[in-house]
C-alpha cells in the first residue's frame, strides 16, 4: 500500500511541477534606452507613435517601438529574476509585413549587469523566440537589421511591441515517467527490506 502511495504522491509531485512551470511574463518596465537611427522622413520616423519608448512595455498589440538602426533597449519584469529555462520571445509587428522589409535585432538576456547573447530574432514568422537557459533579470535587445539585412527597405529597425518570457514546460510524459520509475524503486526497496 506505501507503494501506491508513493506513486500517488509522485503523481501528484509532477502535476505541480508543470503547473509551475506555466508561468508567463511580458516585460513592464524600461531599465535603459538608446534610440537608434531612423532614416525615414521626420513623418515617418514619428508615424504611429513609434518613437514612443513605452509602447514596448505597455501591453497593447496595436502600439510599438521602433529601436532605429543600432539602438537597444533593456527591459525588466514584475518577477526579479528568474531561475529556470525561459523561452524569450519579441513581439515585432511587421511579420513579414512586405518584402525586403526585414529586420533583426540581438537578444541578450542580463544578470547583476552581466550580458549573456541569446542569439539573434527577425521579423519573420516563427524568427521572434529563443531559448534563456541562464539565470536573468532583464532582457536586452540591440537592433541589427543592416548587418543582417544590408539590402533592407526598412527605415527605423526592429518595431518592439513586447517581451514575453515563459518556462519551458517540462514534458508530462517524462515527469510521469519518472514519477512510475520511483514508485517501482519505492515498491522494490519495500520487497528487498521484507
């Protein structure tokens, strides 16, 4: 019967675990901001609110940022830190909006001032999320587009409209898996101390 219980209580275990593990944030703070180089017209460049630095932390998906060529942004979140695998994802609203448009930019995720490069999003769908398996307090994001794109038709860089971070869920199959497998040493332990 201690067996059984184990194993529930295992089940248990692993269900809270993913259910930890669901967490999602969206940067809502600006730590440092340096505008890049827009070379659009003065319209242009001002189009949209886009010079807005809080668009990218204000949670609406109708407003954003533009970095300008070369500029940075680091942003932080409600959490302090994080301690776990994140999946690091930026919103940029030009997905593939027109071709030639592309743009890039940097990621880099930052503990006590320390910068780690996560690698490097575009605007193409699928081309915005990463993978932080450090500890972090903020995330850092340097726009790239004419390094990346030389040829771009994009005149202010990367459009920020937001940050998400998530955990990477542990596979429920695997934490099951593990779960049964200390049930069946639990049960094993019990037969060879009888």
């Amino acid at each position: 019967m201690n067996a059984i219980k184990t194993l529930l209580a295992g089940l248990v275990l692993a269900a809270s675990t993913v259910g930890a593990n669901a967490a999602t944030y969206y940067a809502n703070n600006i730590v440092s901001v340096t505008p890049g180089t827009c070379t659009g017209s003065e319209a242009a460049c001002s189009w949209n609110d886009r010079e807005n630095v809080n668009n990218a932390v204000d949670g609406d998906d109708n407003t954003f940022y533009a970095l300008g060529f070369g500029g940075e942004i680091v942003v932080s979140f409600a959490k302090a830190v994080f301690t776990e695998a994140q999946n690091v994802s930026a919103f940029e609203v030009t997905f593939n909006r027109m071709v030639g448009h592309d743009e890039a930019a940097d990621v880099y995720s930052i503990l006590g001032g320390v910068e780690t490069f996560l690698g490097t999003i575009t605007n193409f769908i699928d081309g915005n999320s990463l993978f932080a398996g450090t500890d972090f307090d903020s995330i850092k994001l340097v726009d790239v587009s004419l390094r990346e794109f030389p040829t771009t038709s994009s005149f202010d860089g990367f459009d920020l409209s937001a940050v998400k971070v998530s955990a990477v869920p542990l596979p429920a199959a695997g934490v099951l898996l593990l779960a049964g497998l200390g049930g069946l040493a639990a049960m094993r332990r019990r037969k060879t101390a009888a």
